[in-house]
C-alpha cells in the first residue's frame, strides 16, 4: 500500500473517533419490531459452545461485579437485549446500577437528578443531546427504566476534545493541566492491543503513526471509563454494574482488561453477534456469551 493510501486510511480511522463512535458502529437502519426467535434470547455460551437463554445464565451474571454488554449504537435490538439483562438482574434481587459510555463523567449531577425523579423528560433530554449523537428512541427505555426502580446510572465517558486529539496527535500531545483532569492511568500501546484493533478494524500491520495514535486514543478511551466504573464500585462494593458500552470497548481485550489490570474484580461480557464477531469465529478471549439472531438492518 502506498504512503499515501495509508494516509488516507489514518484519516478514516481518526474520523471514527471524531464521530464519536465505538470500533463497530455501522449505519444502518433499526427496528422495534423483534422477531419471535429474538424475543426468546437465544445466546451462546462461548465456553462450552451451548445454546441458552438468558434466565440460564442469570446466575452467573449474579455472581460478578460487572457486566459489560455491548451494542452497535444505533440498533434497537441491541438496547432491548440490554434492557433484558438489566430487568433480570434487578428483578433478581439485585442491586443494580448502570455505567454507561453516552454520558461524560462530569455530567453525573444530571444522571442523578434524573434517577430522583427531578428532571423533566423534555429537559432530560436535551443534556442526553449533548452527551450522545444517537436518537433518543434507541435509549429510552433504559433510562425510563432506570427512573422507575431509581437505578444508579453512572457516566464512564471522558471529554470528546481530549480523545480526538489523542487519535490526531498521540498521547504525548496532552499537556500537564489536560493530563491533570483525567483519571490516573497511562497509555501504553502494546502489541496485544494493536493486534486488538487491527482484527477489529482490519487495519494492516504496518499502518504507521496515525494508527498508533489512533490505538492511544482507543485505550486511554477503555482505560478511563474502566477507571470511573471501578470509582463507583469502590464506593458502593454491594452493587452489580451493568456497563452499556460499544461492542469495540466492550470485548474483552478492552474496558474489561483495563478493569482486570485496576483490580481483582469478577465480570462478564456479553455481545452482539456482529460483523467480524460471529458464531463461528468467536472466543473465549472474546466474551463470555455471544446473543444470536438479533437483526441488522441496512440502508437499501
């Protein structure tokens, strides 16, 4: 590839973070109509390859700190699955509570008036607007549902500014006073991450600077939310935190190391069989459970 078909290709791979999306957000088209198939919750268990539902697998959700579920943003049948998760769990006598990548963490004060009842919807939304470039449709029956039972809800997310300018320019870029306002973490890229991001994205090997930019900016991403849901769960240890995040910072290899490299806490990863994630080429290095037969729609 010539250098500058690479170039071209380092300006797609900044654009996604420039759009604000995860490593898998394709556009397409969602549906609220759910197939009975779907509605059944057909999920395989990756470790043994078997085909369960979801009250199967409840109590091994029960017995975690975490729960990482993820989503292509913009498809409703990835949300209703979350909202399947977070209602068994709660109505297992769970305490539940929601860490979730469309709210920065500095905006928590509103997440928490909403959780209070003392928000109105309309008001609500518009912070959710601000925080999210995905329809209001696609979450919200999360968040009515999370006002209702007066679910913790926990914004993970760190400035768009800072994580574009990462994917532009590297970490390095960041001065002292923007450094001093994240999380106490590092970002180091290492082979095993590059790998990562190179099956996911199917960048080639040698993509130059921009892609080891890129790789920074996607890491100090999952390191930082991973840092703000181990914040919560330090204050409250009693809670299962229920993560809503991209698929891409979702698998394994991302938010839930960084979690594994912070603490000693347990989770569990459940995604979306997807694009480049399916059935037949999935680990255990991957997630834990995979949810088949929840649709994709394209643009015709």
């Amino acid at each position: 590839m010539s250098h500058q078909a690479y170039r071209r290709m380092g300006y797609r791979i900044v654009a996604v973070v420039l759009l604000g999306l995860s490593l898998y957000a394709f556009t397409s088209r969602s549906s609220q109509q759910l197939p009975a198939v779907q509605r059944e919750g057909r999920i395989l268990r990756v470790a043994d390859g078997s085909v369960v539902n979801l009250p199967a697998i409840l109590q091994d959700l029960q017995s975690v700190s975490l729960v990482f579920v993820g989503e292509l943003h913009d498809q409703a049948s990835h949300h209703w699955a979350q909202l399947q998760i977070i209602r068994a769990l709660a109505g297992s006598g769970k305490k539940v509570a929601l860490g979730i990548e469309m709210f920065e963490a500095e905006n928590q004060p509103y997440l928490d008036r909403w959780v209070r009842g003392e928000t109105p919807p309309d008001q609500f939304r518009r912070v959710y607007r601000e925080n999210w470039n995905q329809p209001w449709r696609l979450y919200s029956d999360i968040f009515l549902f999370s006002r209702k039972v007066q679910m913790p809800i926990v914004g993970l997310n760190i400035s768009p500014s800072i994580v574009r300018q990462v994917a532009r320019r590297g970490f390095a870029s960041l001065t002292p006073e923007q450094i001093q306002d994240l999380p106490p973490l590092s970002c180091n890229v290492d082979e095993v991450y590059q790998e990562f991001i190179r099956r996911a994205l199917g960048v080639p090997e040698k993509a130059g600077l921009v892609f080891q930019y890129f790789c920074e900016a996607q890491l100090l991403w999952d390191s930082a939310m991973a840092w703000h849901a181990l914040a919560f769960l330090r204050e409250n240890p009693d809670f299962t935190l229920v993560v809503l995040a991209g698929s891409g910072h979702s698998w394994k290899r991302a938010i839930p190391e960084q979690i594994r490299r912070q603490s000693d806490l347990s989770y569990r990863v459940i995604l979306p069989e997807m694009p480049r994630l399916e059935r037949d080429n999935v680990s255990i290095g991957d997630t834990d459970y995979l949810w088949l037969d929840l649709p994709l729609e394209y643009p015709s």
